[in-house]
C-alpha cells in the first residue's frame, strides 16, 4: 500500500452507510469519519447497558509473515512478547531511542509464522515507515492490510449476545484479549453468506465486546445485520467519552514521543527482565533517577468541562495542563487527564484548572473513572 500525499481525505467500506444514517461526518487523522449518529450521549449509554458497534477500519492493520515474527518484534517494544501464544494478544507501545512512545498497539499472534499489529490511523503512516526501517525485511514480509479489511468494534454487556447468531465458535470460550478465526454468517439474501472472519476479545470502551475483521466486500452486510439486530452505531464522540471514563490513553493527546510510558501511567508494559529494547536505556536512567511528570485523573468540583491544553494550577503557578477532557454520561461529573510534577499526583491533590482566564477547583483521584460491573 501507499500513501497518496493528495489532500484529498479518506473513506471506510462502510461511508456510504454512515450517511445514509445521517451520521454527522468530520474530518478524523486523514478520514471522514462518523462523530455521532442520535447523539453522543444516547450512543455512549447504549455501550455501557446494551451494545453498540464502531466502524475502525480506519485503523492500521499490518500482518509481519516469516520465520519467528515475534522474535524480531521483540526489540522494537518493551513488553516481553515471547509467552504470546496463538490465539493471544498484547497491548504494547513503540519507542523511540528517549523512550518515547511512537504509537500505542495491539499484537496478535495467529501462529509461530503470522502475527498482526493494529496501530492508530492518525499513525499508520509513521509507523508503516517506522517498521519496514527497523525489521529485516529481507526474512519478513510486512504487508499493510488497512485498504483490504473491514473492521468493527461490537462493544458493550450485550455484545456476545449480538455477535454468537452470526459466527460459528462458542464466544463463551473467547477470553479477553485472545482472537481466533471464525465463519461469519451473514443474512441468506447477502452475495456471500458465509465468509471467512475474525474474532478478538479487545476494545477500547472499558466494556467488554468485540472486533470483527471480515474482507471489505461484505463488511457493508455485516454492519446491516448488527444494525437489524438492534445495535446502536457509534460514532467517534461516544467512543472518546467511553475511553476517557475507562481512563484510556489516547495517542496524540495523552501520551506521544515527548511521554514515556513510565511518566503516562504505562510501566506495567515494561519487561525489566525481557533483555534490551528500544529506548530502554533512557527508561532505566528515568526509574533511577525518578520521573519529573505524571499522567493523573482528575475531577472537576464543578460542571466546567476541562479541554485539552487547558492549564494546571496550584497556588496560584501553573504546574501542568490537560490533556483530555470531557462530562462523561455515566460518571456525569466533568473529569479529565493531564501531567503534573510527579511530586503533586498524589491521590486527593488539590489542583485548579484555568478555564476561560478563571480557575475551577478538581481533585486527583484514582484511575480508572468507570469499571464496569463484575458479570
């Protein structure tokens, strides 16, 4: 694939349907994407107490084919890669020699031979780029699949519901974060009734749910047959609302190549243990000299909705700034994300945040803002 440097902006197999919904399109990292379709608040609760389904095929989709992918993956991210077994996933970041982080992702592994890494669109580009400089491609072949798949996130307590009647494995048995191939059963009236699919148990609403990968000829009959079944569309505003109270990062607001994973809240992802990788020289000098910044959560005292770039005050100096925010419909109070010194993110840190020349209290609080109930 390549990348037309035409300003021309893209579109999804399935844009012909988000308007005809009367979705309300913008301009998304290069796409026309659908932001809303009823609204992002009855969008949003559909998510959290039924099901609602995304289009994502915006996203990066790469396949790494050869002898042992993991292996020549391992270096290139900090996360220790060599107990991914088929059928399992990981998510991860790439890093940069400062130990910033060039993109989040997600790893699949499909076998000893095949693995498949779905990246942000707004970076697919950079990282396409980024990966055919660092692997040996002469061993590997890299193939960039985001033009020839569909892919859609089914997310919400009533996603398994939705999705069992139309593939032929027990979900049941699909646990978080592993995937496997699946027929897909689409309505009989459909030029292709039965395709082949497949099914990952990730997503990136704090719910639990789906994201179905099918060829882009049919994935126009699969999102019909969800929408028949009583799935709610969503749009890009509910899915950042729904992330944000799940206290999800998002790249290119929350963490980018100046943030370490150690500094957004991210070292979790760090196997100490794992041997050398990228950027882990300036990670092992930043946890022995300990971090200047924090990736915090914050409440709003009052219904001032923070915005990213807004500024973080405390006694009177600014000491940060936001980096998302939003008034989420299930927590219902204005809340955000943003770095402060690492000496203030403490839990119950009194912060302010100057809002139109004027500064509201909030409070640091825990993350995540949303769990979502125990089944």
């Amino acid at each position: 694939m390549t990348y037309s440097t035409s300003p021309a902006l893209l579109r999804t197999p399935l844009f012909d349907l988000h308007k005809q919904s009367q979705a309300r399109i913008v301009e998304f990292s290069g796409w026309e994407m659908p932001v809303q379709y009823q609204g992002i608040v009855a969008e949003h609760q559909a998510v959290r107490q039924a099901v609602g389904m995304f289009d994502i095929s915006h996203m990066g989709k790469f396949d790494l084919k050869g002898e042992n992918p993991l292996t020549a993956l391992q270096p290139l991210v900090p996360t220790d890669l060599s107990q991914l077994r088929p059928g399992q996933a990981k998510y991860t970041v790439f890093l940069n020699h400062q130990g910033g982080i060039v993109d989040d992702l997600i790893v699949y592994c499909h076998s000893r031979y095949l693995v498949s890494l779905i990246v942000n669109a707004a970076t697919t580009a950079k990282d396409w780029a980024w990966l055919q400089a660092q692997l040996n491609t002469r061993e590997l072949a890299l193939e960039n699949q985001t033009d020839t798949l569909v892919l859609i996130a089914l997310q919400g307590p009533k996603a398994a519901q939705a999705l069992q009647p139309l593939v032929d494995i027990p979900l049941d048995n699909l646990k978080n974060y592993h995937h496997q191939p699946a027929t897909i059963h689409l309505p009989p009236d459909s030029p292709f009734p039965q395709v082949p699919g497949w099914i990952a148990r990730t997503g990136y609403t704090g719910e639990d749910g789906f994201e179905i990968m099918v060829p882009r000829n049919v994935g126009q009959d699969l999102w019909q047959a969800f929408a028949k079944s009583g799935v709610t569309p969503c749009g890009l505003g509910a899915r950042d609302t729904l992330r944000l109270e799940a206290a999800m990062a998002l790249y290119g607001q929350d963490i980018d190549q100046t943030t370490t994973p150690l500094e957004a809240g991210l070292g979790w992802l760090i196997n100490w243990e794992k041997g050398d990788f990228i950027g882990r020289s300036a990670l092992e000098q930043q946890k022995e000299t300990g971090v200047s910044r924090k990736l915090v959560g914050f409440l709003m005292e009052e219904r001032q909705i923070p915005r990213p770039h807004y500024l973080i005050v405390v006694d009177g100096q600014t000491v940060g700034s936001v980096t998302s925010g939003s008034l989420p419909p299930t927590i219902a109070q204005p809340l955000g994300l943003g770095y402060v010194p690492a000496g203030l993110a403490n839990v119950g840190q009194e912060i302010g945040i100057e809002i139109r020349g004027k500064v509201h209290g909030a409070k640091i609080v825990p993350r995540p803002f949303y769990r979502r109930p125990k089944a």
